[in-house]
C-alpha cells in the first residue's frame, strides 16, 4: 500500500494500493483515508492511478475489488473508476457476505473514463493510438468523435488512423461551453446512420459524450432515466451548463423518441 499525502504540505491523508489476498484468486485494490478528506476527490484520483500502475506496470490482467454490504460510497467510487458490480461472496475464514466489483475490458484502454454501455456501443475519452489499434478486436465498425480538433489532448490524424483500420469516422465538435440542440440532432443522425453496427464514442473525459448518450437513451431508445443514467453517473455529475442542456432536449417535444429505432 502507498501513502497518500497532500502534495503542497506533504501531510498524509490515507493509503491507497494492490493486495493479494490468500482468499482472493485476483490481485484487488485498496484503499482507505481520514474522515476529514472524505469526497473530495482524492480517492478517485489515487485508484485511478493505482489501476494503471496494475495494469502497465504489472501487467495484471484483471484487478478486483470488495466492499462490505453496506459501504456504498466505496461502491460508487469503484464504479467511477470503471469496475463493476459482479455479486456477493463470503470470504474464507468470515462470517460476512462482502460486494465483489471488477475490471471490464474497458480496463485495456488508454482512454480516460472507458464504459461500455450496451452491446454494441461504447464511450471514452480521447483515445490514443494504440487504443485505435485495439478496435477491431471489438468489431467496432465506427468512430464518433465529439471534441473539437483543437482539443488539449486531440490526438493527431485520429480519422486517419481510424479509417485506415477500415473504420468509418464522423467528428461532431460540441463546444464545451455552449452545446446547442443542433449538435445533439447531428448525433442523433450519425448515431441512426450506424444503426445495428458497433460503434465507439469518444470525446476529452466522456463529460460530452456521457451527456449526449444519456439523451440518446431517453430520447431515441425511449429508455427510462435509471437505465439512461449510464454512463453518465459513473463519471460526473453535470455542470449548470449541461444541466441546462439535457433540461432543454427533454422538454422539447421535436426530440421525442422514434418508432422503430432499434439498437
């Protein structure tokens, strides 16, 4: 386990690392802080670090996590961070069911905030090259690209790299601070137009992408707001901007849901 201190004074507010448990067939991570610097960030911020060390560092292909029942700020945390929930189990030697979280495939990618949300659709940050290289592997047959080319980590001769892995590539910039209902119709388009194909989403951090997504669910595939809310709630809680936004494109009526749209 590694400490974690603030960097600017240097004073320890918790611990945050990989253990082997003897009654664990998975490497799992862990981590714990005090009270005083509970949901503020720094839990995520470690674990987030932690899984990439696993994973490039040690090359573990698959990390775990447990929690007990009724911990479920570490829960949702996990779930931020990309594990997921797989069911309960009774560790040997205990007498207390714990919850068992783990890594999804999501877990190879490079990109920040990978989610897989259904079958046949995935979203991300920005991916890097060698995560174009991996597509194929998951049929993606599309790419759709919603930040804009001037983006701070915009990937240079991304639609290049994409196409020439025999992939279609549309790029829609959303501008961060003022998305309008014609971004949110164009996706919709792009989206209908790969219908019944596998296709990969990505933006910066997955903030625009996750907002879009959650409006296509409701919108379009006429999902109610629990089952839409992923993946948005596992990576940010939007903005007053993109709040107002999604408030916006569910009281317009022109953005209702379509018969016959399938996934």
């Amino acid at each position: 386990l590694c400490l974690a201190f603030l960097r600017e004074t240097g004073e320890p507010i918790g611990m945050c690392g990989l253990l082997k448990r003897d009654t664990l067939k998975d490497v799992d991570i862990g981590f714990a802080y005090r009270p005083a610097y509970w949901g503020r960030g720094y839990a995520r911020e470690a674990a987030e670090a932690t899984l990439l060390y696993a994973r490039d560092r040690h090359r573990l292909p698959r990390v775990i996590a447990i929690t007990s029942l009724d911990n479920v700020a570490s829960g949702r945390l996990l779930e931020r961070i990309g594990l997921q929930f797989e069911g309960t189990l009774r560790l040997a030697g205990s007498d207390e069911d714990v919850r068992l979280f783990g890594t999804t495939r999501a877990y190879q990618f490079d990109a920040p905030n990978t989610r897989p949300v259904f079958d046949g659709l995935w979203t991300s940050g920005q991916l890097s090259q060698a995560d174009i290289q991996r597509l194929p592997e998951f049929d993606i047959e599309a790419v759709i690209n919603l930040a804009l080319p001037t983006a701070s980590n915009a990937l240079p001769g991304e639609a290049e790299a994409v196409t020439g892995q025999g992939m279609a590539f549309v790029q829609i910039p959303v501008p961060w601070e003022q998305p309008e209902p014609r971004h949110l119709q164009q996706f919709f388009g792009v989206m209908g137009a790969f219908a019944g194909r596998k296709v990969w989403v990505h933006c910066a951090k997955n903030l625009r992408v996750s907002a879009f997504v959650y409006l296509y669910r409701r919108l379009r595939l006429g999902e109610g707001h629990e089952a839409a809310l992923h993946p948005m709630r596992t990576v940010w809680q939007p903005n007053p901007i993109w709040q107002a936004f999604i408030d916006q494109s569910l009281s317009n009526p022109d953005q209702g849901p379509v018969a016959g749209t399938t996934r």
